[in-house]
C-alpha cells in the first residue's frame, strides 16, 4: 500500500493527501456489502483518481502498482490493460455529468477515457523500444511523449553572450559631414568639429534638450563646385578645417607627451603607415601577418568549455617534462647535480645592495654566473656604478685565484630605459642574453669570428639560465634548487604560460610605440589567431624563466627566418609584451616540446 508520505515526496500533491487521506483510510469508504450504483460516489472518484496518479508513477518508474478496491481485494494491475470504469476526474466539480444523467453517457465516456489511456500505453511503449536502438535521437517529429523525457539526459544549455546589433562598433563617432560655408554662413565650427550656433534662427533648431550630445564632427567648407580637382582636394584635406583637422588633433595631443625631435618623428611615422594604407587602399600593418606553428608536441584546445570527451583542463594547462631517464639517450640529464652550471639574469633599477644580497645568497664557486641589467635612465646612473664597482672587486678576486670572471654588467650603452608595459621589458632581457653569450664583444669587434657560436671564447658557460628580478630571494637552498634541476633534462624549459590562446577584443589591442619614456597609441593592431589566419596564436606568460642554453641562445641571436625574427616586429608594438612575448614563442616553436 502506498502511503501519503511517499506521494507526497514522490508527486508533491498536498492538496491530494490532505484532501482525500491515505488510500485506504476510513474516510468516505463504502461497505462492502453494498452494490455500486451505476453513477459514481464521491469515494469511487477518490480511488480513481489515486490510481491515474499510480498509472503515471508506473509509467516514470516502470513500477507495478495495484489498485485495490474498497474490500482490499486488488481490482486490476496499473500497467496491464485498460484503467478501471472508475477512473473519473478527480476533483468532484469537474466531472462532465451530472448525478442525473443515463448510464450510457456514463459508459461513453468511460469508453473514451480507456482509449485515450491504451494510445498513451503504446506511444510509450515504442518509445521505450526506439530508445534501445541507434537511432534513438532520431525521431520523427511529434513522437515524443512527456514519459519519455525524464529518461532522456539532457546537457545544459550553454548560456548565449547576448551581443546589441550595430553596423560600426563606432559609428556614431565616425561620422564626418561636411557643411557648405557659402550657403549657410552664420555656421562655424570649434577646433573639434562642433557647431557653433550664431544665429538665432539656428539656435532655435539646436538646443532642444531632449536630442543626445551630437557625436558627429562637422567641416565647413565652401562650395566645393567652384574649384578645379586639385583645388578642392587641397580645401577637403587641409588641415584648420578639412578631414585631416581631425587627425591634426590627434598628433598634437600625442606630441604633448612627446617632447624630443626623435619621438614625435616616431610617432609620425607610424601614425603615417596608417594614414598611407588608407590612402592607398592598403592593408594596415600586420593584417596579413603569418608564420606556421612549428609546435607539434602539445595539442591546440581554443575552447576549454567543450574539451574533447577524457581530457580535463588540468591535463592541458599542466604539462610536465620529465621523461624516464631509462627511455631517453644518454647525456640527457646531468648525472650529477653539484656538477649544474647555473647562470642567473638580473634586471634592476635601484638599490644596489638587494642586487648584491641577492647574488651573494645564491652563489655557488665555481657553477653560478651573474648577467645584471641596470634600468638605462639618468636616475639608474648611481646603481648602476655601484654594482659595476661590485662586479669589478669580486672578478679581480677570482682572477688572482685563477678563475674567470663570473660577473658581468650589460655595457651601458646597451643599458635599456624600461617603462612599465611597454616593450623595453623585453628589451632589457633580450640585452641581457646578448651580453651572456659574448655577442657585445663581437658588436664592437664585428670582424673578429665566432659571434655565430653560442660557445664562443667570449660565452658565459651554462646549462640553466634564470631569469629573475633584483627583488626577488630564494625560499629553498642552493642545494634544493640545483638537485630539483637537474631532476629534470637539460633541455627543460620552465615557464608558466597559460595553453588557451589569447584573443583579445580588437578595441582594446592597440598599436603603441615607445619614446620619451612613455607609450604612445597609435592605432589598433589585429590580434594573430591561428582561426584568422595568421598561423600562430598569442600566449599569455610570465616574463620570470627558467631556461636552457639552446633556447637562450635561440632569443639571444634569433636565425634568419625564425619566428622571434618575425614576432619580434609585431611584439614591439603591444603593451604589456613582457607578458605575451616568451611563452607565445616557445608554444608556437619546436621547444615547446620541452616546456614543463
């Protein structure tokens, strides 16, 4: 026997249990000995619809359910045949007859009720059977039945970014009217392109305050039929009042950052490539950027949402390189740690003194070497002595010992004025790796041989190069650090770089360049995606390594052709390159089967 309880988890039907009781119960049961009249009593209803509730908890669950009568005796089985003649409507004012009406009408529609309840038994049924083969999502329309739907699982749908319509995301500030001054004289405009209203006429038809502020930027000229070509091209393009007072907005603004010859010629230039590819119907710069990715040891997934089925985030993003030492050649990894030459790369700016505790802590004779780059601006010039009269005591130590030199200052000259975000953060570490294989040596030496050698007499000699900044300090032992690399091959490159490509909004990956120590937006620039052709992806990374003397050396003397060779004229251009620049290199190379 059901109880009320159970209906009520199973169905949540309150009103039924409260209304009606258990089935069952005492409440409005007929004797037993009494003979049914041909019209229903109010508890025959009540059995009839407890057992449309049962039929329906037998078609979800596939459970046989009895309907018992008033004597306890069962009456028929729920999932065979048709219902009992009592399956009425449930609620006694919505029954379609009245207590007056003949038997027959009584039967006909009983008869229905049996009908309508053996086609829905049946329609679920082949359901039911359809869904064993195949082509169970394969159903003709209109088969699907409400029995079924709770044994279908359905995948959540994926909520849908809503984007507003529009025909230019920046329309209502590209638009550029011009105004004949001939026919309408009392019209002037400011130095941005907005009218100024001088008669009271035009007045009337311009300051209703319920209109938006006009974005549109307005050009008076004069009649522009009563010139030759050439002449009205000259009106259209001058610079007070035609289309290129705009842009002669735009450059004074940006020269008020930019103080000396060199940068505004700069940024004049660059602002020029744009302005020519407008022109001239041309491509703007990098548009048709391309270079195959070379990387094939490490899968492409865009879209981390829809993984392909067994692959779980985790396995993508954190990817180790650390074979068996059994399974790779010899000379793989180092046998002995105490044996790892280590070279760390030091970029600093101020404070001296955290630059030497910070050598001094991780030094090791004999396997540790030092390249410091001190930041290239004027208020740098103090730290910058200091650490090359530090530099110059501790290698004229090791001379007298017999060693070499195990200092090295990137040369002045060569020194880079890093701004944060720009690309000068690149620039210093690229410097730095210069002056680490010899290669200042042999830019000032251009006709001696052996620049082209990463082992040249001139190369600091390594197996793992460390990036780090002045600031930073070890958490573990020279001894940890040294045993936790050589645990894994030389030719390991650790870097945290984040395997989804970035593909930032167009509007806000713009096209800067550097000068006066400051940042200067020219334009946008197209960011590379592999979907639009460009070949290769953009990768978001640390600026923070470790790496090894191949790859090093690949970013310190890039081949002709390569890919650093190519990115390197578009990175320029990107703020924040620190972040975008070596990972995005090592993931779209053929050392990306080395990066753990």
């Amino acid at each position: 026997m059901w109880h009320c309880s159970v209906l009520a988890h199973l169905f949540a039907l309150v009103l039924l249990t409260s209304r009606f009781g258990c089935v069952g119960g005492t409440e409005g049961e007929p004797s037993t000995n009494e003979t049914k009249p041909s019209t229903p009593t109010a508890a025959e209803r009540r059995k009839a619809a407890f057992g449309r509730i049962a039929r329906s908890a037998a078609t979800l669950f596939d459970t046989k359910i009895t309907n018992r009568g008033g004597d306890g005796t069962v009456v028929k089985d729920l999932d065979r045949g048709p219902p009992l003649k009592s399956n009425l409507p449930e609620d006694e004012d919505d029954k379609p007859w009245e207590e007056d009406d003949d038997e027959a009408d009584y039967h006909e529609y009983t008869t229905k009720l049996v009908q309508e309840e053996e086609t829905k038994k049946k329609t679920t049924e082949a359901v039911n059977e359809a869904a064993k083969t195949p082509e169970a999502d394969q159903h003709e329309e209109g088969t699907s039945t409400p029995a079924q739907e709770p044994e279908r699982k359905k995948e959540p749908a994926k909520k849908k970014k809503w984007l507003a319509p529009r025909t230019h995301e920046s329309m209502d500030r590209a638009v550029v009217k011009i105004i004949d001054s001939d026919a309408h004289p009392y019209v002037t405009v400011d130095s941005g392109g907005r009218i100024i209203w001088d008669s009271s006429e035009d007045e009337e038809s311009s300051s209703s305050d319920d209109e938006a502020e006009d974005e549109t930027i307005y050009l008076t000229l004069p009649n522009l039929a009563k010139f030759s070509a050439e002449e009205a091209a000259h009106k259209v393009l001058s610079s007070t009042a035609g289309f290129i007072h705009p842009m002669h907005n735009r450059l004074s603004e940006m020269f008020e950052k930019a103080k000396t010859h060199e940068c505004r010629a700069k940024i004049a230039e660059h602002f020029g490539l744009f302005a020519n590819a407008l022109a001239m119907e041309t491509k703007f710069p990098f548009e048709d950027f391309y270079y195959p990715n070379m990387c094939k040891a490490i899968p492409r997934y865009r879209d981390w949402d829809n993984l392909p089925e067994g692959v779980k985030v985790q396995d993508v993003q954190y990817r180790t390189y650390q074979p068996d030492r059994e399974t790779v050649p010899e000379g793989t990894y180092l046998e002995n740690a105490n044996e790892l030459q280590v070279l760390y790369v030091i970029l600093t700016h101020d404070k001296p003194d955290v630059t030497i505790r910070l050598i001094e802590s991780v030094f090791v004779p004999d396997v540790t070497r030092f390249v410091i780059h001190v930041d290239g601006k004027e208020k740098s010039d103090d730290t910058y002595n200091a650490l090359a009269k530090y530099t110059f005591e501790k290698n004229d130590e090791a001379e007298k010992e017999g060693k070499p030199e195990y200092i090295r200052m990137v040369p002045r000259e060569n020194c880079v004025r890093v701004n944060w975000g720009a690309f000068s953060m690149v620039d210093a570490t690229l410097k730095a790796l210069r002056t680490v294989f010899g290669l200042d040596y042999y830019d000032d030496h251009p006709h001696e041989k052996g620049g082209d050698q990463p082992d040249n007499p001139h190369a600091f000699t390594f197996h793992k190069l460390i990036h780090i900044a002045s600031t930073t300090y070890p958490l573990a032992s020279n001894t940890e650090i040294r045993n936790t690399l050589a645990s894994h091959p030389l030719d390991a490159n650790f870097l945290h770089i984040i395997l989804k490509p970035n593909v930032p909004s167009t509007s806000v990956w713009g096209y800067f360049v550097e000068c006066d120590d400051a940042l200067h937006r020219i334009h946008r620039i197209p960011p590379l995606n592999f979907e639009k052709g460009n070949g290769i992806d953009i990768y978001t990374s640390s600026q923070w390594f470790i790496i090894s003397n191949e790859f090093a050396w690949y970013l310190a003397k890039p081949p002709k052709g390569s890919f650093v060779e190519y990115y390197l004229d578009y990175i320029e251009h990107v703020v924040v390159a620190d972040e975008a620049f070596f990972g995005t290199v090592i993931r779209n190379t053929h050392f990306c089967s080395t990066l753990h």
